[in-house]
C-alpha cells in the first residue's frame, strides 16, 4: 500500500506533518478532514530500492531495532547533535542492512528531511510504530522519552517472541532427531539382522517381517522418498506463500490443539501493548488500529484487525468490534469495555499487555511440559517396536541351538 507524506494546519494554527498509508491520495484527503486539520500539501513516498537493502540473506530484527532505540536515545541525552548521533550509531550498528539505512537516513536529513520523513522512505523495514512514535517525539519535543519508550516496547516484543519460538523449537526439533534416528536404525541396523534371520530356517514373527518390509522399502526407494519429501516441504511452502495460503494456515493456528491458546495469547499480548504504546502519545484510536495491524506477523489478524478499524471508523467504539471479532479472550474484551466507560483505555490496555505476557510465559511452560512426556513415549514406542521386531527372533534361534 502506497504511503502519502503530508502537511496540514490544526485548528490552533500549528503545522502538523505526517505520514499516512493509504489506498489513495483521496483517503488521505479524507482522513486529513476528518481531523478538522486544513490541508497544505501532500504528496506520494516513493520508497527507493537499494542494492544493499535487497539482500536476500540479510534482515533487521526486532533486537537490532531494540539496541538502536536504546543507543539513539542514550546519544541524544548526553546533548550530542542528531546528524552526529547518526553518524555515531551508523559506525557502531553490526547489523550491516541497518547501518546501510542509518546513513541513508543521515543523507537526507541533511537535505532539509526530517527524521520521521527519512525513515518513511524504509518503510518496509523499519517497523511503522517506531516511525509513528519518533514523528510523535519531534512534533512534541520529546523525541529522546520516545525512544526511550520504543526500547522498552520492543525489548518486551522480543522477549514475548522468543518465548512463542522456544515453545515451537523444541518438539520440532526432538521429532526431526526422532525421524533421524529411526532411519538410521531402519536403514543401517535392521539390515545387518536380515541374513542371520533368512538363513534360519524359521518362520519370522509378524512384527519382525513387518519391521523387515519397513526397511526394505525404506533402503530401495530412499531417494524417491527423499525426492518425495522434497517436493512436499517446496509444495507447502509455495502454498503458503500465497496470499490464500498463508490466510488459511495462520486462521487455522488459533483452532491447532496446544498452540492455538498459544497464538491467541500472543496476539493479545502484543495488541494490547502496542495500541497503549501508541495511544501514550497521543496517537487517535483508529490510526493506533491501522499501525497495530501492520505489527501483527499473524495475517488472519491482520484482516480481522482491519474490520475492527472500519467498525471504530463507524462510530462503534472499540469493545463491540472486538467482542464481534471473536478474536482476542474474553477477559480482554472486558477490560477494553471497562477502559472505555471509565476513560482509562490506554491504562486499561497497558494493564492487559502485562497480563497477557504472564500468560504467555506459563503457556509456554505449560506446553513445553506436555509435549515432552508425549514426544518421549511416541518416540518410546517406536524405538520399543524395532528393538522388539528384533529381540523376537533371536530368542526362538537360541532355543535352536540349545
């Protein structure tokens, strides 16, 4: 979606500037209306594609936005100059995509840009809250509280990130292992029992004829399997890579067994912290939706979130839609309805971010303790069946030879 820089005048007479995603010129025109602000000029970013922030392999990461907030708003603090503070941060960021963007953005401040402006135009890697909240800073003076309060934002973001990716790590990671290991024993181990077996004389067990057709097939097609699963992994892939796909996948995360109450916890937590975020500093309610949407990684809750934003736009307030969505947990959906009858809705959200990170981390936990013992046993009963599909046999030879 195209991005519209634009100057206007409140109704005290000051200039406002800003930045505004939309489908077009017109619904900025719109929405600058529906400010009561008088509009001066506006006019389309073109965001600028450079070589260096094309790199397929290279990406700015939440903790590399983090330590930047944390080191901007240190530098300026201790006085230094923002084009001096820039040049400080571009020479001290390791992340070399980031240090790209840093000095591009020091180039066009220095060409009469202001910052919030300079970094618009990286929109798609900057994260938009952080554009929002340092517009908000300069505009108030405050740009150093700002960064400040982004620091800590996304630390928090992070923090609940690596929590999520922990819980999902570990039972990918043991099943893989798992796999691993019953290929080896199917393909190297199982075979070497084969001939004393077959120059017996005696009929097998089933389970052992069985285990034996297992590794056979396993050791004659395993490059058709690994082809196979190949073109499997590259199928799904693909198909979530679609717009269509990727929709079904992430609307299907909220009903998966164990990690769907993982996933709604999570979209709560990180939609009630960065709508209080925004909303500290001012930012409107519907304008707070639209960049809390563009957060959000889950595009099921994209879609859902913009719905919630035209319903606010319509005058609904923010418990109904989000009651309607059926979306967030209910103990949510009651502390907006009490934030917005009492007029703390910013507190209210700040309260229920703090919550649901708790939450988060006991799902987690939770989850983790669940899966292990049922991981475990699975495992258990596979590695159970060949050591018995073999044990089998070699009891009715020793009674042979005796």
């Amino acid at each position: 979606m195209p991005k519209f820089q634009y100057k206007a005048k409140n109704m005290a007479g000051r200039i406002i500037e800003g930045v505004y995603e939309a489908p077009s010129q017109q619904a900025v025109v719109e929405m600058v209306r529906q400010k009561s602000f008088y509009l001066l000029e506006i006019k389309e970013i073109i965001e600028r594609k450079d070589i260096k922030e094309m790199d397929l392999f290279s990406k700015i990461t939440i903790k590399d936005i983090t330590i930047f907030c944390k080191q901007f708003a240190a530098i300026l603090r201790a006085g230094v100059p923002l084009i001096q503070a820039l040049h400080m941060l571009t020479n001290q960021t390791e992340n070399k995509l980031l240090q790209n963007i840093i000095h591009k953005i020091s180039e066009d401040i220095q060409k009469g840009s202001s910052l919030s402006m300079a970094m618009s135009a990286h929109g798609k890697k900057i994260p938009p809250i952080l554009i929002h909240m340092i517009h908000a800073g300069e505009v108030s003076g405050t740009l150093e509280n700002s960064l400040e309060v982004m620091s800590e934002h996304f630390e928090k973001a992070h923090k609940l990130r690596q929590k999520v990716k922990s819980a999902m790590i570990y039972p990918i990671l043991v099943c893989v292992v798992a796999v691993i290991v019953v290929i080896f024993l199917l393909t190297f181990v199982v075979p070497t029992f084969i001939k004393l077996f077959e120059s017996s004389g005696t009929e097998l067990p089933f389970i052992t004829r069985m285990l034996i057709a297992m590794s056979g097939f396993l050791k004659n097609n395993f490059l058709f399997i690994l082809l196979f699963t190949v073109l499997l992994v590259g199928g799904i892939k693909f198909y979530l890579s679609s717009e269509k796909g990727r929709l079904s996948f992430d609307q299907a995360k909220f009903r998966m067994p164990l990690f769907g109450e993982l996933q709604t916890k999570s979209i709560a937590a990180n939609f009630s912290r960065t709508m209080s975020t925004l909303m500290s500093t001012g930012v409107g309610i519907t304008e707070a939706l639209n960049i809390t949407s563009q957060v959000l990684e889950n595009t099921y809750a994209r879609k859902i979130m913009g719905k919630i934003e035209m319903q606010v736009k319509e005058g609904k307030g923010l418990y109904v839609p989000v009651r309607e969505s059926k979306l967030f947990p209910v103990m949510m959906e009651n502390m907006i309805m009490l934030g917005e009858e009492s007029g703390t809705l910013e507190n209210m959200l700040s309260k229920t971010a703090d919550f649901f990170e708790d939450e988060v981390d006991e799902a987690t936990k939770r989850l983790t303790t669940m899966l292990e013992p049922m991981i475990i046993m699975v495992l258990g009963i596979v590695v159970a069946f060949i050591v018995i599909g073999i044990a089998l046999p070699m009891f009715d030879l020793s009674k042979t030879v005796a």
